[in-house]
C-alpha cells in the first residue's frame, strides 16, 4: 500500500511528523508491505536564501512578531522534536529556499533513494545547519547517502525535476492541501499535521484493511494438503 507525504524540508513539524509516523509504522504487523514516496510542497516559494538572517529573525519579519518571541516559539517546537528523539538547533539554522533541495529529493527517489534523502535534509537543516540551497552541501548530503555525483552535479547545475517538484505541488493544490506535513494513505484516507502516532497507527490500520481485501492475494486460506508446480504433493 502506497503512503504518499507532501512536505517541506523547512518545516519543523515534518520531520516531528515523520518521526510520529515511523514509530506507527513499525508498531504495523504490515510495516513491509507499505510504499512510502515523498512528494514536493514549498511553503515560501519567494524566499530568498539568506544564511546572515537568523531562523528567529526571520520569522519575526514575515509574521510580524518580535524576535525574542519567535525565539520562545522555536524553542517550543525544539522541546516537542526532543520528545521523538530529534535535535533541534534553531541558533544555526540557515534561511534557505528549498526549490534545489526538492529537485534532490526527486532524483533521490528516482534511485530508490527518497526517504534517505528526506532524512538528510531534515538534519542538515534542524541539527547541523547546513545551507539546503548550496551545490556543495547537498553534493555531501547525496555522496552520504549513496547517490551517483556525476548525476546530482548535472542535475544541480540544470533545472532537471523542476517539473517534477511543481506538479507535486500542482497535485497538492488539487487536494486541497493548505499544509505539511500532510499523509495520504492509499489515496482515500490524509492525516493532516505531526498528529500522534496512535492517529498514524489507526489511520493506517483502516487504510491497510481496505487495500488488503482488494488485492488478489488477500484471501483468507485454510491450507491443507496441496500439489503445486514443482510436483511436490504434500
């Protein structure tokens, strides 16, 4: 069964929201039969790159706060990622368009390779901060996770999986996705938001019942004695 999540490596609640889906996910007696494929969302497609504004300063300017309150802010989310067991350093954080970074993760995918790359970004951006939007940095990020450097060189120095990037984004408009994290779930039923993971675990039990009765293979079977194709009658 296929999991689709539109996200955005900026976001602090993806990755809280990918960790909270993953414990629900292997909590799942079913957890190797679940695709999972990342999909592309830009929160601020206009944003410039800037790595000598701080994350806190930046947020205080587009929302029209005072820097020490988008800093009490932060160190919220900071608390809530250490309660899934990740690192967040607003402090070093680089203000990045992640445009370049989506047009990473979807070479990533093309290699089998997406949620790798979903992770490395998260902690480059939240934990070590790392400028997403820089060739060089996302080069390491891709050699660290197993992708081909001739093959992100050419795709970073062209505007190759743009498209790709803009139809998931399309895509999200047409579901009327407002927000990220957001999990689709054999394409009936979403989770908006780092929910809990007992509203992942539930959403996918239901999810994963109604896919299973409509595959060939979900039968119920009484096995008894059988000859099958090899000749072995037992």
């Amino acid at each position: 069964m296929k999991v689709k999540i539109w996200s955005d490596v900026m976001c602090p609640f993806c990755y809280i929201g990918k960790r909270r889906f993953e414990q629900a996910l292997e909590a799942s007696p079913f957890k190797d039969q679940i695709e999972i494929e990342w999909k592309s969302f830009q929160l601020n497609p206009t944003l410039q790159t800037n790595p000598s504004v701080s994350v806190h300063q930046y947020l205080a300017d587009i929302k029209g706060w005072t820097p020490d309150y988008a800093r009490q802010l932060n160190s919220q989310v900071s608390e809530m990622a250490e309660q899934v067991g990740l690192n967040y350093n607003f402090d070093i954080a680089v203000v990045a368009n992640s445009f370049k970074a989506h047009r990473f993760s979807h070479l990533a995918k093309q290699q089998g390779l997406g949620d790798a790359a979903e992770e490395a970004l998260f902690k480059a951006y939240f934990t070590t901060g790392k400028n997403i939007d820089d060739n060089d940095t996302l080069i390491e990020i891709g050699t660290q996770i197993g992708l081909d450097v001739q093959a992100l060189k050419e795709t970073l120095e062209s505007d190759a999986f743009a498209d790709d990037v803009r139809q998931d984004v399309r895509e999200a408009e047409t579901l009327g996705i407002r927000g990220v994290p957001f999990f689709v779930m054999n394409d009936k039923y979403a989770v908006s938001g780092a929910q809990a993971s007992e509203v992942f675990f539930n959403t996918l039990v239901t999810a994963y019942s109604e896919w299973h009765q409509q595959q060939p293979n979900g039968l119920q079977i009484i096995e008894g004695p059988t000859c099958d194709l090899d000749g072995n009658c037992d």
